[in-house]
C-alpha cells in the first residue's frame, strides 16, 4: 500500500479521522435506535425497547463479520455497550441482581445488558424474583449452577413458586483472589471470609497453602471483602468487583482449584422471548412415581434428536410433584420439532411448565 501512514504524526492524524468516523456512526446508530423505540411505542403505548432475542443477533453477527485484528469476544463487548448505550437514551434497563453489590451475579447483570443499565443489588434471590415479578424492575440475574460446585438449588426450587420466565442466560469465568485490607498483616492471616460456593471452588488451593486457617461461611464474596475491612488478622475470598469495590490488595491470584471455573447466571422476566436462531428451552416437569418414569419422561427428546445439555432432579414439595426434573436443551418452543417434544411430555408427566425459550449466551 503507497500510501500507508508510516510516521507517528501521521498515523495520530489517521487515528483521529477514523474517531471522527466512528463517532458519526456510532451517532446514527443511536438515532436509528431511537426511531425503533418511536415505532416500537406507536404499535404498542406498554412496548418494552429491551428485545433478548435482536441483540443477541446482533453480537453474533458482528462475530461473524469481525476480521481481527480484534477477537471476536473482544468486538463483541464493544458493540455490547454501544447498544447498552443507544436503549439507555430511551429508557436504561433496570435490573435487580443477587447482592450486595460487587458481586459474581453484578458483574453477570453488567456483562449480559451492558454498563449503562441500572442494576439493583437485591439481598436474597428470592427477591431478585419478587422484584421482577412486581413490575418493580424489567429483568433479574440469578446465579444457576458453577462448573465446579454444581447447581444453585435455591434458584431452582424458587422457580417452582413463581410464573416468572426466563428471558437469557449468561455465562462467567469466574476468578477467585485472596484479598487483604491495609490492616491485615500478611504473614499472620489465621481467618478467611467467602461464600461457601467459593470455599468449594478453592478447596485444594486452600488446603495448600492456608491448611490451618479458619474459614467462616458468609452470604457472599462481597460481605466476606468487607469484613476484611475490620480484622488485622482476616483475608477474603472474592473476585475482582469486589476487591475494587472494597479497596483490597490480591495476595494471590486466580486461586480456584479449575482454570476453566464458571457460573452460569439466568436472565428472569415477564415477557416471552421470540426466536433468535440459536436459542435454548428450560422446562420443569412433574412424574408419578412409578417405574420407569424418566425413561418415559427422557425418550422424546431422543427420538425428536434433541440435544438436552441439563437435566436436574429436585425433591418435590407437594403431592402432585412427585418427581421433579428442571430440563434445559437446544430449541425454542415454536420449532414444530421442539412444540411435538413438548406435546409428548405433556400427555407423560403430571405437570409440565415451560420456563421459557431464549438466546443462548453469546458472550
Ligand atoms: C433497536 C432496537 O431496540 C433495542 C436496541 C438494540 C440495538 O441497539 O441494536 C437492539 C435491540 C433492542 O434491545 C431493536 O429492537 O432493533
């Protein structure tokens, strides 16, 4: 190419117009955006601009499309704030997640909507549920299960009492620190704060290197930073919000047992989310107790080749739900592959509810 740039100056001087041109587009894509929100309130005055299923088509196109030198994920969360920006000038998302704030479930709300959503620390999850389903907030983030420690049963049995749906997931590498305050004196740490999911996901490295010290169960990862606050002789186990929150030194980094250590949280709403081409079904499903049910209950899904990627067995609280199995697997509801399955386990199980269709996490 003749006339690439090859001096600072002139590279600096291509670096801006290029800014320039970006910021133009990124300027009419905000005014696009705002045109759909006209059109989406002429349709309907209660219309919700918020739409899983477009984004979700969006990132994974601009995946797609990307060339590099930027990777893909890298691009993807740029375009994840510019639309998170763009909605925020109609009206931000408000999101109610599982607190306090600087947790696991913050980061997942801020990494699926984006930083210009407000997200609201909730203290219990079923909080998290009653909020969204008082109107009082569009969506909730939820932990449900951690590739180390397994399923979050409360969120599961909290979905056996509620109409709420599930509108997204999201999916987080999760990286654990042993974090100390200006206080703590490093060599003397006889205490140590976390959750007890976390404690499960550092167990070995723990028994390595802090055998002898105490570890004491609290509510979350960010209770356990903040604690650390007030003890000279405490550390916590907790991830990076949390340290920046609370202001604490890493002592040692990146200490679950398993590098590749994630959650994954749940998305919950009101709304039925439509189609977006690459998308995943949770059902929860009531047998009689009788032999052979889950043989009953699962073989649909295989003659119809539906590819299941969960099946969880929860104890029933009432006469009707005998068994309980919380299914996930690929396909939306209005597939006729996906809508025949259903039919099917309709007429075997005593109870059947969708919890709802949606995008499979994209980033
Ligand atoms: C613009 C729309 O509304 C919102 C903003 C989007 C965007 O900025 O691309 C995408 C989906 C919606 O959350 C739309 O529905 O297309």
């Amino acid at each position: 190419m003749s006339d690439t740039p090859i001096n600072l100056d002139d590279l600096r001087q291509r670096i801006d117009q290029l800014d320039g041109d970006i910021l133009r587009m990124i300027s009419e894509r905000a005014s696009c955006a705002q045109q759909v929100a006209h059109v989406k309130l002429a349709q309907d005055k209660d219309a919700v601009f918020y739409r899983p299923e477009r984004e979700a088509q969006v990132l994974r196109r601009i995946m797609a499309l990307n060339k590099g030198p930027l990777d893909s994920e890298e691009m993807a969360r740029l375009f994840r704030e510019i639309m998170s920006a763009c909605l925020a000038l109609e009206q931000p998302v408000k999101v109610a997640y599982l607190g306090p704030e600087g947790t696991f479930t913050q980061q997942a709300a801020l990494k699926h909507f984006g930083e210009s959503a407000v997200s609201l620390p909730m203290a219990a999850i079923d909080e998290v549920f009653r909020e969204v389903e008082a109107g009082a907030v569009n969506y909730g983030v939820v932990p449900v299960e951690n590739s180390t420690e397994g399923v979050v049963n409360h969120t599961l049995d909290t979905f056996m009492d509620s109409s709420i749906k599930i509108c997204g997931e999201v999916v987080l590498r999760i990286h654990h620190h042993l974090l100390i305050s200006e206080t703590t004196r490093k060599d003397k740490v006889s205490r140590i704060y976390s959750h007890p999911q976390s404690f499960g996901q550092c167990r070995k490295w723990l028994d390595a290197h802090y055998p002898h010290a105490e570890r004491v169960p609290v509510s979350s990862n960010a209770e356990a930073a903040k604690l650390v606050k007030t003890e000279w002789h405490s550390a916590a186990i907790a991830g990076d919000m949390a340290a920046k929150l609370y202001g604490l030194e890493r002592i040692a980094d990146k200490i679950e047992d398993r590098p590749d250590n994630s959650t994954r949280f749940l998305i919950i709403g009101n709304q039925d989310v439509p189609m977006s081409g690459e998308d995943k079904t949770s059902i929860v499903v009531a047998m009689r107790n009788q032999p052979g049910a889950l043989h009953d209950l699962l073989e649909p899904f295989h003659r119809h080749k539906i590819d299941l990627t969960r099946i969880e067995t929860r104890p029933s609280r009432t006469g009707v739900w005998n068994y309980v199995f919380f299914i996930d697997f690929k396909g939306h509801r209005d597939e006729p592959g996906v809508a025949a399955v259903l039919e099917e386990v309709r007429l075997r199980a005593s109870e059947l509810r969708v919890l709802g269709s949606y995008p499979q996490g994209v980033l």
